[in-house]
C-alpha cells in the first residue's frame, strides 16, 4: 500500500490535464505494477480543496479532484494517529527540524499505517524518522 502525496496528486492531474505523460504518471505506472493499493490521507483532500478555493477555475478543478479521489482510499485521521502526529512534531522540534504541520499530518497517517509514501517534497518528508518515502 502506499499514501500519495498532495504533490503527487497535484502533479498527476497537471499531467492529465496535459494530456502529456510525465513523472507522476510514470511512477504511478510502476505502483500499479508493483501492485500498491493507492490511498491518500484526508489532509490531503483538504489541501487539494484549497487548491480549488484559490484558483480561478473551481468548478473544472473539484471535477478533477473528484475524478482523481474517487479511485482512492481515503485514510482518516484517529486519536492514535494523533499521538504520533504530537511525538513526530515534537521529536522534530527538539532536533531543529521542523515541517509543516500538514506535512506532519499528512507524515502521521503513513506512519501509522506502516506505508510507503509517494512525493515530490523528500527534503520535508525524509527528516520524518521511520517514514519509507519514495520520489518521482
């Protein structure tokens, strides 16, 4: 199983909507291959709606985004994933390697879920300790 980042994500529709195969395309080619299960953790949901309230096409984005998430398994958010998500921030902290909350969020979902993580962000997300994090 493997959790697909926002930048992913972002990315694989850019490509879409290209209609030009890309990165993200090609390392989704390899997942499905290797036979990952794809799922996305809610926090990236939110960020790509933010996306959605920013831009200047919201109706053409949310019918992408819909299309995207809907051959997805969404992961939640529990009061387990919370308390990782409080020792990563804070373990972090102490060494001077802060992130993003949402990156730390999105981090904790992994992690709790044991999976490899899919994203363009390594310099945020290979601080992470535990976190099997693969690049496109």
């Amino acid at each position: 199983m493997a959790i697909l980042d926002t930048t992913f994500l972002i990315d694989l529709m850019k490509e879409s909507k290209a209609n030009r195969a890309g990165p993200a395309t090609a390392k989704l080619g390899e997942l499905m291959q290797r036979g990952e299960e794809l799922r996305a953790a809610v926090f990236t949901v939110g960020e790509l709606y933010v996306g959605v309230a920013r831009g200047s096409q919201p109706d053409k984005e949310r019918q992408a985004i819909e299309a995207c998430l809907a051959v997805l398994e969404i992961v939640g958010f529990e009061e387990s994933t919370a308390r990782m998500f409080g020792h990563l921030v804070g373990q972090l902290e102490r060494k001077g390697q802060v992130i993003g909350d949402m990156d730390a969020l999105i981090a904790s979902v992994a992690l709790e879920q044991d999976e490899l993580f899919v994203t363009r962000n390594t310099g945020h997300f290979q601080r992470v300790p535990a976190l099997r994090v693969e690049e496109y």
